[in-house]
C-alpha cells in the first residue's frame, strides 16, 4: 500500500497552484453560466445523439442469409476502395473501423500510425491492447502534451491499478493544461464521409458516426475516474485530511467543466457527464461550508441550482422526445448539422420552434 503521507504531500504541493489555477480558469468560465443549461445531476445517456441506428424485424426477414453476405461484401468492397483513395491512412483506417465495426482496421492503423493522437486514443477507449495500455497511453501523453484527456485516462488506469499517488500526478498535470480534446467531431465527419461513400443515406451515415463516436470519446473511462476521485475524497476526509479532499474536489470540478465547455460542450452526452462529475465530487464536501472555488457558494446552493436547471432541461427533452417521431429524414439530417455548430440543446430548441410545442 503507497503511503499516505506521500499522497498528502503531494495534494498539498498542489494546492496552491491548483487553486490560483482554478480561481482565473473559473472567473473566465462565469460568464458563460447563464447560457449553459446544463448544471444536473444525471448519469451520461444522450437523447438523440449517440443511439446505434436499429435494424427493424421487418427489414431483416426481407433479406435472405445470401442476400445480407452479398451486401456485407459490396460494403467491404467499396471501403476498400475508399481506403485506396486515401491511401489507408490513419483517419480512413478508423473510419473503415467504425463503419464495419471490424477492429483489424483499428490494429492496422495502430501498427502504421502508433504515434497518432486519434489513433491513440481509439486504442484507449476500445481498450484493443489491455496488456499494452500503459504503453499506449505513454504514447498519449507523448503525442499530445497539451490535452489534459491524455492525463485524465493515465489517472483512472493508474487508480485502477491501486498506484494513487502516481494518480495523484496526473490529475494534477491534466488540470494545467489548456486542452481537452477527443476528436468527435473530425472522427463524426470521416465516418460520414465513408459511409455516403459506400452508399448510405444521409441520415443512416450520420447515426452510423454518432454509434461509432460514443464508445470513442472516453466518458466511460472518465467515470470511473470521477468514482475513484470520489472514493479518494472520501478517504481524505476519513482521516481528517479536509485540504486535500478540497484540493480533489477542484480538480473533479475543472474535469466536469471541461467536459461541460466549449466544443465537447455541443453534446448533451458531455454536458451530462460533466454535470455528473460536478455532482459526485460536491457530494462528499460540508454542503453547507462556503468554497472558494464555489466562487463562494456552499454545494447545497449548487446543488439546488443544479436541480433547478434539471427540471428545464427535461422539460425540453420531454417536449423534443414527442415531435421527434415526426421528423422526416431531411429535417433529421438538418438537425444534426446544427448539432455540430449549435449544440444539441440549441438543435433541439430549433426543431421545436419549426414545429411548434406539443
């Protein structure tokens, strides 16, 4: 067992850096709190994003056992093609990988292309080499030395493997850096491309990606790394050790705004992984003891707030979920194009301003 007065040298090294870190990080987020409808308290599940297209019993019994094997070669055939024209690189390797769901493509392009931060990542995230995974997230680390994401997966694998204070580090490292990047979005549009390519409707070539970009972006990993966070916080205030488990909570908090922000901040799946970090790492604390970092609020006022925001959130879904049946396959694939530039909230609050409320 790593000794715990180790850990809390550590946490208090930090302490200071982390907290004038966070004050600017946080005075500069503030003034986008309003237009965020974001702060709940619910587990990341997504809405209309992010849902593997269903194949209907219909559809299935239509085609016969040689008729789907001469589709599943005419599929393969042309993705071939397509990695032809694009000279099997890194990005049309992944994309053949999410179009086939065929994880060869992935191994091909981890072994040409293993110092490519996309092709690290999907590595990561798909776990392809379990006995390697600390290879591949050095490698990470190495390709991305700005993305926080890199340190963020390092931690949860390290807490995993019961090596806290090496955790400790990387929790410490990501909360430094400017960046956090997953690559949805370019990982979104190369599926797309390929699967128009291959001859897909519009609207099946866009559920396609949205499948395949969910088990890419990471949230699962940062989950358990937001628990391990938590069961860490936990242990510190065990032991009477209130500045360390506050010195945990900031960074859960910079992690839950990460995922909350900026481009990552387009998916409701990310706001809602976000928020649910926020919650856990509140959790813990005296909810009635003011925190700087709160910018003064205690977490039951947060909390409440959160709460507040949950309510208005649902009520849109609520009122999406029932005119969504009627979209035709256009003005699906119109809403996913403002999804990309606006963000699913702002998507869903157009289609509901071209309808009407039900």
């Amino acid at each position: 067992m790593q000794s715990a007065s180790i850990r809390k040298w550590l946490l208090a090294l930090t302490l200071l850096a982390v907290t004038l870190w966070t004050i600017v990080y946080f005075y500069d987020q503030s003034a986008q709190k309003a237009e965020k409808a974001t702060r709940i308290i619910l587990e990341p599940q997504g809405y209309f994003s992010y849902h593997k297209p269903a194949i209907s019993a219909s559809k299935t019994n239509k085609l016969s056992a040689a008729d789907a094997a001469a589709a599943q070669k005419n599929l393969r055939q042309k993705v071939e093609e397509w990695l032809t024209l694009h000279h099997r690189s890194a990005d049309s390797l992944l994309a053949a990988s999410h179009v086939l769901d065929d994880t060869n493509y992935l191994k091909e392009a981890a072994t040409n292309f293993s110092n490519d931060p996309r092709v690290e990542l999907t590595v990561l995230t798909r776990n392809a080499f379990p006995d390697d995974r600390r290879k591949w997230l050095d490698l990470f680390k190495a390709s991305s030395p700005s993305n926080s994401l890199a340190n963020y997966l390092s931690a949860q694998t390290y807490f995993q493997n019961g090596q806290s204070e090496a955790a400790v580090k990387d929790l410490v490292a990501a909360t430094g850096k400017p960046d956090f990047e997953n690559y949805l979005l370019e990982s979104q549009l190369d599926t797309e491309e390929l699967g128009l390519f291959c001859g897909e409707s519009p609207l099946k070539s866009v559920e396609t990606a949205q499948a395949s970009s969910a088990t890419d972006s990471g949230l699962t990993t940062l989950k358990q790394l937001a628990s391990q966070m938590t069961d860490l916080q936990k242990q510190e205030l065990n032991v009477g050790d209130n500045n360390s488990a506050e010195n945990l909570a900031q960074m859960g908090m910079i992690l839950g705004d990460q995922l909350n922000s900026g481009a990552n901040g387009n998916y409701l799946i990310n706001q809602l992984a976000g928020m649910a970090v926020e919650s856990m790492m509140l959790a813990p604390l005296d909810a009635n003891t003011s925190y700087d970092f709160l910018d003064g609020e205690t977490p039951a006022q947060r909390l409440h707030e959160n709460k507040q925001q949950e309510f208005k959130l649902n009520q849109l879904i609520k009122n999406f979920e029932a005119i969504k049946p009627a979209l035709t396959d256009a003005e699906q694939v119109s809403l996913q194009e403002r999804v990309k530039i606006y963000g699913e909230v702002a998507a869903m609050q157009w289609v509901l301003q071209q309808r009407g409320n039900p």
